[in-house]
C-alpha cells in the first residue's frame, strides 16, 4: 500500500524508470570512456606493427627476389660432381701402408733404412726407391733376396754401386710394385 495520491505514484514510478536509464547511460558513458581510455593506445600500437611487419614482408620479398637460385643449383650440382669424382678415385686408391710394412719386415739385422720415396713412371707403375745403410755385403744381399720374393713386388733392382764396398755401406734399391698392389687410376 502505498501513500501516494495515483497522479504522484505515476510521476514517481517515471521518475524512477528516468533515473534507472540515466544512470545506465552514465555508467555505459563511463565503461565507453574507460575502454576508449585503455584500448585506444593498443589500437595505435597494432596498427603501427602491422605497417612494420607489412614492411619487413615487403623488405624479405625484395630479398628473396633478388637471390639466384639458378647459380646456386649449378654451384651445388658442380659440387656434387667433384664430392663424386673424389669418392670414385678414393674406392679405387689402395693402401700403401702394407707395403711400406713389407719393406720394413723384410730387413734382415745390418740394414737400417733411411728413407723411402714412391715414384710414378710414364707408364704409369709405381717404383719404391729405397735408401739406407748396411753393415756387410752380405746382409744387403740376404735383404735384397728377402724383397724379391715378396708378390707385391714385381722386381727389385740393385746397382752395382751398391756391392762395391763389403762393409758400412749405403746403398739405393729400386722395387717396382705390381700394378695389382698398387694402383691408382684418375677419374676424368
């Protein structure tokens, strides 16, 4: 019940609905004015980044335009030419390390050797020449019967400067390796 005359309840019941959207308006008004406030400066700070990442893409593309992917495709085919000519030659290379071992196992005691040298000939077999030192003729000779009877070798070839002397003697050996031994054919 109510102690309002009904001309003053319908004036107060309008009133209360003004005031009700009034004061929704100023709190939409101030929730407006806060996000403007707050959002305002992200909006500015996207836009800016977006025309910075919009200029780096343009900047990349200018780049990528620019590289030669033709030159790079032959640089990368002629090196993969040369990685297989390399592989080829390297399967058809043998060792010398057991020949240098034969060599050296074959001295007989008196024989110090002082140095080994390979060399190719026109023909294109290769050729140990060996230098070193014997105590007596005849350990050289033991040690020159010793290398010619070792497969890999196809001759052994002493000069007679060699025998001249019968003690402390130097001498220079020519051992001619079979081209099975060793062999090593360029790739071209």
């Amino acid at each position: 019940m109510s102690l309002l005359t009904p001309n003053y309840e319908k004036e107060f019941r309008r009133e209360k609905i003004i005031r009700v959207w009034i004061s929704f308006l100023v709190i939409l008004i101030i929730a407006a004015a806060t996000g403007l406030v707050f959002m305002l400066p992200s909006y500015f700070v996207l836009v800016l980044s977006k025309d910075d990442i919009l200029r780096r893409l343009q900047a990349e593309e200018k780049v990528f335009e620019k590289k030669e992917f033709k030159s790079l495709e032959k640089t990368i085919a002629a090196l993969n030419t040369t990685i297989f000519t390399f592989e080829k030659n390297e399967k058809k290379r043998h060792d010398l390390a057991p020949l240098l071992n034969k060599i050296a196992i074959n001295t007989v005691s008196g024989i110090s050797l002082v140095s080994i040298t390979l060399s190719k000939n026109e023909q294109g077999s290769f050729t140990f020449s060996v230098v070193g030192e014997a105590n007596a003729r005849d350990d050289l000779l033991k040690y020159i019967d010793r290398l010619r009877v070792v497969q890999e070798f196809s001759s052994v070839n002493s000069p007679v400067a060699n025998l001249l002397k019968e003690n402390k003697a130097s001498f220079v050996l020519d051992i001619k390796i079979n081209p099975e031994a060793y062999k090593y054919e360029s790739v071209k």
